[in-house]
C-alpha cells in the first residue's frame, strides 16, 4: 500500500489519522470522516472525508439575481414612512383648518 501509515488504538476503540494520511484526503480538524470495511477484503477499512452538499456546490452556479443591498431597502422604508406620516400630518392639517 502507497500510503499505509500506522496509529495505535486506544481503550475507547478511537485511532488517529495519521499526518500524512489527513494531508493526502485534506482532513482539517473538525471534518468527518467516513469508516467502512473494504468490500473485497475483510481485514482492510476504508477512511474518506465526508463532505456535506452544501459545501461541495457552494458556488458551482451563479445566483439569478445578486442579494438585494439592506441598506437601501432600509432607507427606502424610512422614507416611504417620513412620506406616510407627513401626508397623513398635511391631511390632519388640512381637516383642522376653518372654513
């Protein structure tokens, strides 16, 4: 085997990988990782890294639309409101005058 490497096993049946084998599969700390038992030989495990979907696409096909800018969707609230509540205040006003 190219790349067989060895690890101890401890009490609680845990292992650890090994520094070349994490580098040769890029298994950073806090990846999961994926243990079975190869299908021709029964005295050989298999380890690869699991990869969520989300992650392996992120960014594989470009959005339709761009995310609207907060800010100026903010802004336009605020005024639309300034807007309502001086043209409610003008009718106020403007019922309140004498005849």
């Amino acid at each position: 085997m190219a790349n067989e490497a060895y690890s101890v096993v401890t009490r609680k049946g845990q292992i650890t990988l090994p520094a070349e084998i994490r580098r040769a599969l890029d298994i950073q700390e806090g990846d999961k990782v994926a243990v079975s038992l190869a299908e021709r030989e029964q005295m050989a495990i298999i380890v690869r890294p699991v990869r969520s979907v989300a992650e392996a696409t992120f960014g594989a096909v470009e959005p339709l639309k761009q995310p609207a800018d907060l800010d100026m969707l903010r802004r336009a609230f605020e005024e639309g409101l300034a807007a309502e509540a001086l043209s409610e205040a003008s009718a106020r006003d403007a019922s309140q005058e004498p005849a």
